[in-house]
C-alpha cells in the first residue's frame, strides 16, 4: 500500500513541477553556449594532465596531473556492493529495470546515425565503451546487438563480477570486455599509442556523472576518445527540489530502492548545464528526453519533464572547436615557409 501511494505521490509532485521546470530546460538547452575561451584553455590543461597520471613523464608535456573522475568515497561505497550487480530484486533492481528504456534510446539513436549494418545484429561493427560499467548491466545487451563493448570501471570487484557474469554466455565472448581502469587512464593510453585520438564511435555513461569528482575532465576525456561524429549517451539525474525529494528522501530513505547515502545532490546536474559542459568540449546535444522511475511497477517510462531522472545523446563535432586557432595559423605559415622541390 505504501509504494502505490508514494508512486501517487510523485506522480502527482512530477506532474505539477512539470510545466515550469522542463519548459525552462528546453528553454536553457537552446540558449545554451560555449564557456569562455580562458575557462575552455585552464580545463585543456588540468583535465589532459589528468590523462598523464598514469604515463611516463615526456619532453613535451607541460600539463599539472591533480584532475580525476574518481571519488574515492564512491569507489568504498560501490566496492561493498560489488557482489550484488546481478540481483534483479535488489541494490541494483532500478538499473535493471532501466534497461528497457535505455537499451533502445542507445540503439535507435546510433541507427539514426550509422543506418542499419546487419539483420539482428543492428549495432555490427561499431565500438562502444561503458563508462563506470559496473557489473555489466548495460554492457551485455548492447553487445548482444552487435557491438564490440568495453567496459570500464575504477572498483576492480565489479569488473571481475561483470567478468564472471559474461562468461556464461559464449556470444559474449568476443562482443565483450572489461577493463578495471578509469576514462582518464584509458585515454591517457590512446594518446600514448601516437595513433591519434577517437577509438570508439559511442560512449555511454549511465547514472555515472553523478558519483564523479571532476565532470570537466570526464567531458574532455569523452571527446578525445570518440571519433568524430560519435555518441555520447548519458543518463543521470537532475539538479531540482524534486529531485531531491524523491531521489534521495523517498529512494533512499523511505522505500529504500537503492542503499542510503548513494546520491549526493550537489553533484546532480541539470541539462542546461550539462549541455553548456558539453559544447564546450566539442559536442552538440541532440536530444534531452525525461525519464521517470514508477516504485510501485518497479517499471520506468518517458515522460515530457526533466525534472527528476533525464537521458542525453550527444554528438563529436567532426570540426572540433576548441583547436586552438593560433596553432592553426602558425601551422599554415610552417607549411607554406617550408622548402618545395
């Protein structure tokens, strides 16, 4: 009785915070714009040292190394719940059921854009990396569609559960793979290999930004390491009162449909900001559709309100905006100086 009046609740309250907030979402993510070039020059510099923690040391690279995704408090916190990925009925059963809503907004929007390569297999041929795959939830399925997916994510016990877990499937054996590291560790190796940035054609990060620590070096990081014209998929949670009230109060603490303390609402982000945070690292955003959670069916939906849960595609600008148009010019006046047969 308490889940059907609670889900009559927040109906009710999203129903209401609908108007005004999802009207002004729309309204900022079109009058959303690019940060300030010396902004844009201090976050190049802090989040690519990031990607340099891991490597060594070269002549060339001036960039400082403190920027990083990880939150240590969020690694203890996931790393106790390592063992319970694959319970549909428990921490988890929230993300299993987002599946059904997820799955298709990933395949749909990258057939949008690379049209329909094999009967059954709609997603053959194109590389995806799951950032913060935990137990490879989101990573099956989009392997069994087709895609070569590496999974991603900093709690090694997750990893080896996600491993385990696709090991009993033998489609998944060559569709699937993971990898406990970190975006900025990954990229800091592509760049290493001197075989130039953009290996992936789509990134995903579902309920991920909201339990990491620098959001400006996630956004650099997705941008150098898709190729140009590539997805980014995010889902996450929104930044409002409402959010606050049924994420935190009702998820958490009332129903108890995730552990207490999962969420911290200071790292929610809006779509306005998220989408400002995007452009300015070389993304457009195609898409802002909101989602909403029903605990009494356990069962998730589309709704026309960003103002609590909310589901972003993305896409690489193939001519990359923050290409330092000094560099250009001395570039030209190189080339054109340079001795001709």
């Amino acid at each position: 009785m308490l889940p059907s009046k609670l889900g009559r609740f927040a109906s009710g309250l999203q129903g209401r915070a609908r108007a005004s907030v999802s009207g002004a979402a729309r309204g900022g993510l079109r009058r959303a714009a690019g940060c300030p070039q010396r902004a844009l020059s201090l976050r190049r510099s802090a989040c690519a040292g990031a990607l340099l923690r891991r490597a060594a040391p070269r002549q060339s690279s001036t960039r400082p190394s403190s920027q990083t995704t990880v939150d240590p408090d969020e690694v203890r916190r996931f790393q106790s719940l390592a063992g319970k990925w694959w319970d549909e009925q428990g921490e988890f059963a929230a993300l299993h059921a987002m599946n059904d809503l997820r799955v298709p907004f990933i395949r749909d929007n990258l057939l949008n854009v690379h049209g329909a390569r094999h009967p059954g297999k709609p997603l053959a041929g194109l590389r995806l990396l799951d950032v913060g795959c935990g137990g490879g939830l989101l990573s099956e399925p989009l392997g069994r569609l087709g895609a070569h997916v590496l999974g991603i994510d900093p709690v090694s016990d997750s990893i080896h559960t996600a491993q385990l877990h696709a090991s009993y499937d033998p489609d998944l054996c060559d569709s699937v793979s993971y990898r406990a590291c970190t975006l900025e560790e990954l990229s800091a190796e592509e760049e290493e290999e001197e075989e130039g940035s953009g290996h992936f054609d789509a990134i995903v990060a579902s309920e991920v930004v909201e339990h990491l620590a620098d959001l400006e070096t996630f956004a650099f990081c997705c941008s150098h390491m898709l190729k140009p014209g590539g997805s980014l998929f995010v889902t996450t949670i929104n930044k409002t009162n409402l959010s606050y009230a049924l994420g935190i109060v009702v998820a958490e603490q009332l129903l108890r449909i995730v552990p207490s303390g999962t969420h911290d609402w200071e790292k929610f982000i809006s779509p306005v900001e998220l989408e400002r945070l995007l452009e300015s690292n070389g993304f457009s955003v195609q898409s802002v559709q909101g989602m909403l959670y029903n605990p009494a069916s356990g069962a998730w939906s589309w709704t026309n309100s960003t103002a609590i849960n909310y589901a972003l595609h993305a896409v690489k600008l193939r001519d990359d905006p923050r290409r330092d148009p000094a560099e250009e010019d001395r570039g030209a006046a190189a080339h054109s100086s340079a001795p001709r047969d």
